[in-house]
C-alpha cells in the first residue's frame, strides 16, 4: 500500500431562478478505493435533479456492489432513453474510480472532459474510444502520482460566458489556463471547486444560464494530526494521555486551559498566553514548546465546526478562517486543508467552570461538539480516530 490519498470536493451553482440543481455528485469511499460520479441531467430544475440523481446513485451503487465499470456504463447506457427533440441522452455522466490510490480508471459520456493536472501542467492523458449500449463514451486508465489533480466538468461551466465575457463560452484552453494559475496556491480539493464554479457565477453575471458543477480529485500524501481535548475524568491517567497523544506522528493540537496546563506540565515548558485577541466571538491562543497549536476549549471547537459545516455547504466562510490568525481558523487550516488522518484525544472530565447554570456549556456539549465535528471531518473524506480517556 502506498501513502497517497485522495482529497475529492465538488461545487455546483444552480441555473437562474431554479431551486434545485440538474448536476449530482455521488462519492463513494471504501478503503484505499473511491468512485465520483458527475451526472448532469437534461435541462434543468426538478425533472434535470432526478435524473442525474438517479444517473449517478445507479453507477455508485452497482459499482459498490463490486460491479465493472464496463457493466455499470452498459446498464446505464441501455437504461438512458435520447431524447426525442434533441437527439441527446437525458442523462450525461464522468465516472472516476480510483483503485488502491495508484490507478484511476475513467469513463467519460458526453461531459466536457476530464482535465488532468501534473506537476502543475495540463496533462494530454490517454483516451480510449469505447462503443457501448450505441453510446460513443471515453475510457481511460492512468497511473496514478502525487500531486495529480482532475477536474471533471457539467457543461455548464464551458457554457460560462456565452455572448458576454466570451463570444463561445469558456473555452477548454481557457479552463485549463485558470486551473493552472490557481491550483498553484495548494487549495483543498474543495475550495478549488468552489473557485471554478463561482468563476463561472461571475462569468454568467450571477444569473447562470445553466446549472454548473466543478468537481476535483487530488492525489496526495497523507498527514496525521492529532488534536488533544479535555483532561482525562480520573487525573491518575493524566500521563498516560499525554504519553499516548505526544508518541503520535504528525502535528499536534491542544484544545482547553486545563488540558494545555497539564500538557505543559508533562513536557516541563511554560505555558505562555497571548492576549491578542484575532477575533472577538474566538479567545485568544497560547504557546507551548514543542506543540503546534494550543487554544482555548468548547468556544474554540464550536467555531470550528460551524466552519466545518459550511464548507461542507457552500463553503462561503473559506474568506474568513483561510486568512485569519484566530485559534478557530488556524485549527480549521490544519484539520481542513493540512490533515488526511486525524486522532482525536477526548478527556471526558467535567469541568468545573462550566457548571454555572448561567452558562450554555455543559459535558454533553462538549461530547456532541466531538461528534459533530468528527462526522463533518469524515464527510470531508477525513480518516478518523476517537480515543476517550
């Protein structure tokens, strides 16, 4: 087994005036394997959503169930009626699917098609014309390395522009070209995302005239990190706790004035304060030698997961917590951004300032925050382990 992993995110904006969205999106994880399916229906609005919805439930479920994707292509392909008046499928699909994180296996039916980024540069992958079900549909199989990255497209987006900021739309050249320049900075796989969908948002004029999905697929290393929250509920484990959550590779992250104290303590450095309040609703972090973040506990953690639930939305917050120097957003740039594997060290102690009735803090809080965020980390695509003490 290999050390790379894969970061895969999606955005999609919805045609002009429609509440739901004609593209779907479905990603399965399994193991080191993972299967995207990108289906854009015809049209738009209801009738659009249900069948892209059904499009790509169909194939991510049969290849689940450890189908080929010869036969998933086939059973989709014979399933999708043409339309009548526009003598195109009802239903088009890009399916990547990865397997063991060394090889990706694409098929490609009438989308824009995949583009592949290497060392930085558009990447003239192979491509194999396939007939199947009377369907002319593109396959490919390409060996996988770090730092690949592959943007698969509705075509919605090279739609973008029409009549206005470009005479024919936005071009596949001009696509590749804008890819490049920012995929340079290291965004996640769904920021990235984010970028080329609200790119064309604006090359519509905020009105797009189509519904447009940009989904991304980066092939990267994997990175621990641990993050220690709570002392343990009998002080006796408090070594043991320590021990354990600084033994772990990777960075490492303490959440709570007490918990920072004892890990202070333990590693025999100051714990030094910083009262340089980055953001008001967040306190302010402290410092200890040889950890790589300290922050204050619930307050913190809540903000987190408020930013971990939007960016799993529309990821509208990514301006705030990606440039800010508060203990939330520098937390959200490691789990986020940095991590592929997360430990979770939890102290299950109930702290004492947190019972005044006054207060809407409590133990079962803290345990949900815990809950909530890991499971937002999970949807991420995020390896998880939660240790109690």
């Amino acid at each position: 087994m290999n050390n790379l992993c894969a970061d895969i995110g999606y955005k999609s904006i919805n045609h002009s005036g429609e509440q739901l969205c004609g593209d779907h999106v479905d990603i399965i994880n399994h193991d080191d394997d993972a299967v995207v399916v990108l289906a854009d229906g015809l049209g738009s609005g209801v009738k659009a959503s249900i069948l892209s919805t059904l499009t790509s439930k169909i194939i991510s479920t049969m290849m689940a169930d450890g189908l080929s994707l010869e036969d998933c292509v086939e059973t989709i392909a014979a399933t999708l009626p043409i339309c009548s008046v526009r003598k195109v499928a009802y239903s088009t699909f890009t399916i990547i699917h990865l397997i063991n994180n060394e090889t990706a296996e694409i098929m490609q039916y009438d989308n824009p098609l995949v583009i592949m980024l290497r060392d930085g540069k558009n990447y003239d992958y192979p491509k194999t014309e396939l007939n199947i079900g009377g369907k002319k549909i593109y396959k490919s199989l390409i060996s996988l390395e770090e730092g690949d990255i592959f943007v698969a497209m509705s075509d919605g987006c090279p739609h973008a522009g029409i009549g206005t900021a470009y005479n024919f739309g936005w071009e596949r050249d001009d696509i590749i070209s804008f890819v490049e320049t920012v995929s340079i900075a290291g965004y996640t796989a769904k920021t990235l995302s984010t970028i080329i969908a609200d790119e064309c948002d604006k090359l519509y004029g905020f009105e797009p005239g189509d519904d447009a999905t940009a989904c991304v697929v980066h092939i990267r290393k994997r990175e621990p990190m641990n993050i220690l929250f709570g002392p343990p509920s009998n002080r006796d484990d408090c070594g043991r706790m320590m021990s354990l959550f600084f033994s772990k590779e990777g960075k490492h992250i303490i959440c709570g004035g007490t918990t920072s104290s004892i890990a202070a303590k333990y590693l025999g450095k100051p714990l030094r304060a910083s009262l340089n309040f980055e953001q008001s609703d967040v306190p302010p972090i402290a410092y200890i030698d040889g950890v790589d973040l300290v922050t204050e506990g619930v307050i913190t953690v809540n903000k987190v997961l408020t930013y971990a639930k939007d960016y799993l939305e529309d990821n509208e917050s990514y301006t705030q917590w990606s440039m800010k120097r508060d203990g939330a957003s520098l937390i959200c740039r490691l789990l986020f951004e940095e991590a592929t594997d997360i430990n979770f060290f939890v102290g299950r102690a109930i702290n004492p300032a947190h019972q005044n009735p006054e207060l809407p803090i409590n133990f079962n809080i803290k345990m949900n925050l815990v809950k909530e965020l890991s499971d937002c980390l999970r949807r991420m695509g995020k390896r998880i382990k939660i240790s109690y003490f």
